[in-house]
C-alpha cells in the first residue's frame, strides 16, 4: 500500500512538473516592460510632429533620439543611428553611465529598447522558460543566415542590434498615434509601481551583459546614472514636463492605454472616447493634475528617490519620481 501511494505520488509530481514547465515555455522575457516603453515611444513620437519648442520639446527629443535637439524621425525609421553600429560592452551600454557620454541607459527610449530586447550570447535571451523576447521569437531577432551568437561583448552584437532596431523600435516609431501621453505616463508609473531598484528587468546577478541567463538582459540606471550630468535620463525631464499647458493642449481627442498580449502578438490598444467638453474640463479631475493626492497614489516610485549614498535626490520628478528606472 505504501509503495503504491508512492509511486502515485511520484507520478502527479512528474506530471505537476510537466504542466508547469508547459505553462513556464509560453513565457515572454521583458514583453509587459516592451509594451509600456513601447507606447510611450509612440505618444512622445506623435506629440513631437505636434509641440512647436520649449521643456516639452527637448523632453521629447531627449526620449526619441537621446539628445534635446531632436533628429529627422524618417532617419531612425529606416535604421539603427550610426552610434550602434560598432557596439561596446553590453554591461557598459544597459548598467553603467559612467564609461561614455554616447551610449548608456536611460538615455533615451530606443536605446532601453535595445538592451531589453536584444538578444544576449549563447541564446541566453532564450532559456527553457522563455519562448519569446519583447513579443519577438528567436528567428525574428537572429542575425544574417540565422545566427543567435548575441550581443555581450563589441562587434559580435552589431547584427543582432540592427535586427532588434527592425523587428521591435520600428514599429514602436510608426505605430506613433497608438497611445496618448497621459496614458503612456500612466501606464509606466503603473508598471514601476513597488520596483526597488532604479531598473526595467533588473539583475539579480548585479549586471546587464546579456552572457548568462534571461536575467541579464535588462537595462539598469543605479549606476551613477543619477549623478553624472553627462547623462541625461529620458524619463527626468519627460516626466517634470507632463503637466504643463503646452503638453496637454494638443492631446488627441480619443485616449487609448496599451496591453499586453500572449503567444508573442503584438500590443493591443483599447481606446475610450472622451465626453465632448473643453480640454481644461477633460484634465480638471485627472490624477496627474492634482499634487496633492496621496504619495502613493500619485507618486507609487517616490521611494527610489534616494541615492546610492543614502542622500534624496533634490530635483524633484512630478510623477516620474524615482527620482527612476530600466
């Protein structure tokens, strides 16, 4: 009897492991990070064709093209920016902002793309339980004739890196009309809601190098990225700009927020239609408008505020407040 109930017990062990690692295979490494990115690239691409100058537009451009001088949006349609066509180090491009001025994280939303959704050596971006990266499979982010060599160290990443510029920022960049910024904002201050690092996917083995693991690829901004004012952070001035008149006057008239969707297909948008009153009528009672809601409520990241010292970050960030981030 007692061998019996063993070898039943061994047997529903077996098949509890089968059914989990079948349910764990349809995973998609960094998709819900991807999506909330994503639609924010896409707002702040619609609202640059539509704000004229001030804060509002260098904080677009800083996010778009990771300057606050702006750039041609046809030119990163058609490919990746020069800058990434000879890679460095993984690690020192999506952990560190101390190592160069011209690539590293939170430098502006395509660059965090890239270190989410660019494949890591050795298919490490493809363990046993991820089928998917960013919503993109294997074969869509492999180099020329198939190769999933990765990027984790210099010009091995170069292929890999214009693929992930293809397949994953491009339609970020012409899907531009798909989310307004109040909801881009919101969806992202959802997403980083109780995160404890400043980080998208963050590394629980302290880096973001893309060589062992799905963990490590990420993108991670507590490395002096908050001190160094050589490297502006997208997400600073973006998120300090948001309640300003010029920013919110030329919202669309519909508001859409974005989410995920299994099996690897692409974001679904759900759009709510607003009543027909007057753009101050429709911001009256938005959270965003109203600083004095609860901390929780209006800042939920305010605890990444701190530096690595211990000090507060003196510059405050209206929403954002991480004081961020990946």
């Amino acid at each position: 009897m007692v061998m019996k109930v063993c070898m039943v017990t061994m047997m529903l062990m077996v098949i509890a492991m089968r059914i989990g690692i079948a349910t764990e295979t349809k995973a998609d490494h960094n998709r819900e990070n991807h999506d909330v990115l994503c639609g924010i690239l896409g707002a702040a691409v619609n609202k640059w064709k539509r704000v004229g100058h001030g804060p509002a537009k260098k904080a677009l451009a800083q996010a778009i093209f990771g300057n606050t001088e702006g750039g041609n949006l046809e030119d990163l349609k058609r490919g990746i920016p020069s800058e990434y066509k000879d890679p460095g180090k993984r690690d020192n491009w999506c952990r560190s902002c101390t190592f160069n001025d011209h690539t590293y994280p939170g430098k502006s939303i395509t660059h965090d793309l890239l270190c989410l959704c660019t494949l890591g050596s050795n298919d490490n971006a493809f363990p046993d339980i991820a089928s998917t990266l960013c919503g993109r499979s294997r074969a869509d982010l492999a180099g020329v004739s198939g190769n999933t060599k990765g990027w984790s160290f210099g010009s091995d990443g170069q292929e890999h890196l214009k693929k992930t510029w293809e397949k994953v920022i491009t339609p970020c960049l012409q899907n531009a009309a798909g989310v307004t910024i109040e909801h881009a904002l919101k969806n992202l201050t959802e997403s980083l809601r109780n995160r404890d690092t400043l980080s998208w996917a963050s590394s629980h083995s302290g880096n973001c190098g893309g060589q062992s693991y799905r963990e490590t690829i990420c993108v991670d901004y507590s490395s002096w990225c908050l001190q160094n004012k050589h490297s502006p952070q997208w997400w600073n001035d973006f998120a300090s700009v948001l309640s300003t008149q010029d920013f919110k006057q030329a919202e669309p008239s519909s508001s859409v927020s974005v989410e995920s969707k299994p099996n690897g297909d692409k974001p679904r948008y759900r759009r709510s239609r607003r009543n027909s009153v007057s753009p101050s009528q429709t911001m009256q009672h938005s959270e965003y408008d109203n600083p004095q809601n609860d901390a929780t409520e209006t800042n939920p990241i305010s605890h990444l505020s701190k530096k690595e010292d211990g000090s507060m970050f003196t510059r405050t960030i209206w929403i954002l407040n991480p004081a961020f981030l990946i």
